[in-house]
C-alpha cells in the first residue's frame, strides 16, 4: 500500500515538474500559439513578450528605455542572449554581427559559414545591395552608426537624399546623405539636447540601440506612413519635453521628466 502511494505521488509531482518544464521551454510558442511571429503580432503580443524578456535576461528591466524593442526583437527570434543569462545590453557590436542580426529579422535566414561564419550574411547582403563592395567593411570591427544608418535605409530601399542644411552638428566634412535619409524618415534621429542635434558617425552601436533601430525598420517596413506620422508626434513631444527640460521650464526628478517609454537612449 504504502509502495502504491509513493509512485502515485512521484507520478503527481512528475506531472507538475513536466508541465513547468514544458511551459518554460515552450516560451515564445506559448505566447504566440503557435503562429509565426510578425511585427504585428509580436506589438499585439507586447506586455507578454516584456514580461518573457525581462525573465529571460537578469540585466534587461521593464522600465529600461530599450526593452520594448528588444523585447519585441526577441519575440521574432532575431536576437539571443549570452549563456550566463545576460543579454549585455551596452555591449558593442561588430559590422559582422549587425549584418546577421539585420538580415535575419527582415526573414534572410542563411546557415554559417563553416570557415568565416558571417561569409554567407555578407554574400547574401550583397546579392540585396545592402552591401557594396566599395563600403569595404571590417568585419570585426564595431559598427558605426553612420554605416548603421545606410545598410538599414538599403535594405528598405530608401533612396539616399542630402538634407539642403546641415542636419547635425557633428557630421561635418563627411557624406551625410544616409544619415540625412535615415534621419526623415525616423528611423534614426540622431542625440537630441540644448536644441542641437548630434548623431556621433562613428560611434560604435550597443547592442540595446541595435534593437530599437531594426525594430524600428520592421515597423517601417510594415507601412511606411503610418510609422512616420507615429514617429513624428513622438519625437515632437519627446524633443518639446527636452527643450523644457533644459530651458528649466521643468524639472528633472530622477529621470521621469525626460523619459519616454522605450525611446529615452539613442534617437
């Protein structure tokens, strides 16, 4: 009786083991039942994927200014972690880890390549005119934010157009037609403070501005106009707010003042 007892138990406890397991194996298939993730279901699908992220990685918070893009990144299972549970958020990233991360979100899913693992990403790239022979890029180097700007506006087929004034002022002496294109159509703004703009060209991208900036694409991509209208009530109110702010109209109390859930680092 007794034998009889315990293995009912062991197969109750096994039970509940197993559905635990399951459920957090399962992850992003629960969440999304089983579909396919787009960036419209993976926006319908926000709260969740947030409350995923921040679980899966301990160094990511909800309050953080790039979770809802990462989050949203993650969920179409464009980008992973490291294996010690972080996603290191403000880590650089190199021109050869951009071109993979970027292809693969816009659906280009290509094996690595057994000798240089990013072989295929950058053929691949360039067969889409993403990439030209004369960028001439190291690979293993980081990725600069002026060359961020021209792959994402290529692969969205933007065509290039320099702003009549300047637009930052810190891109002096360099092409500005990608940053200037990037800049109106939102998809990159730039760093906004005492009513200048600045964009830093070749400043290494994180990891956390990565995100938001091919989140950003693949929203844009979904339906141009709508993203655009979106994005330009966003930024005027954002922009207003740091104007305020730095004119002492208002007052910034540990941070609230300027933040604006999920745009608040590199604009």
């Amino acid at each position: 009786m007794k034998n009889w007892i315990c293995a009912v138990i062991l197969v109750i406890s096994l039970s509940f083991s197993g559905t635990c397991l399951s459920s957090q194996s399962s992850g992003l298939n629960a969440i999304f039942n089983g579909q396919k993730p787009d960036i419209k279901l993976v926006k319908e699908k926000l709260s969740l994927l947030t409350e995923y992220t921040t679980g899966k990685f301990k160094d990511i918070r909800s309050t953080d200014w790039f979770c809802p893009g990462t989050s949203k990144l993650v969920g179409m299972g464009g980008v992973e972690g490291y294996t010690d549970g972080t996603f290191k958020p403000q880590n650089p990233i190199k021109v050869s880890e951009f071109v993979k991360l970027l292809l693969s979100s816009m659906g280009y899913k290509e094996e690595n390549h057994p000798q240089v693992w990013y072989k295929n990403y950058v053929d691949k790239a360039t067969a889409l005119g993403v990439i030209e022979p004369s960028d001439a890029y190291a690979y293993e180097s980081g990725m600069k934010r002026m060359d961020m700007a021209k792959m994402i506006c290529r692969i969205l087929n933007i065509q290039p157009k320099k702003s009549p004034a300047p637009v930052f002022s810190d891109t002096s002496g360099i092409d500005t037609s990608w940053i200037d294109t990037a800049f109106s159509e939102y998809l990159i703004r730039g760093y906004y403070s005492k009513h200048s703009r600045t964009f830093k060209p070749t400043q290494t991208a994180s990891r956390a501005e990565v995100c938001e900036m091919i989140v950003r694409a693949l929203e844009y991509r979904d339906n141009p106009a709508e993203y655009k209208r979106y994005m330009a009530a966003h930024f005027a109110e954002a922009e207003k707010r740091q104007d305020d702010l730095d004119d002492g109209a208002l007052q910034n109390i540990n941070g609230f003042v300027t933040k604006v859930p999920g745009r608040n680092s590199a604009l």
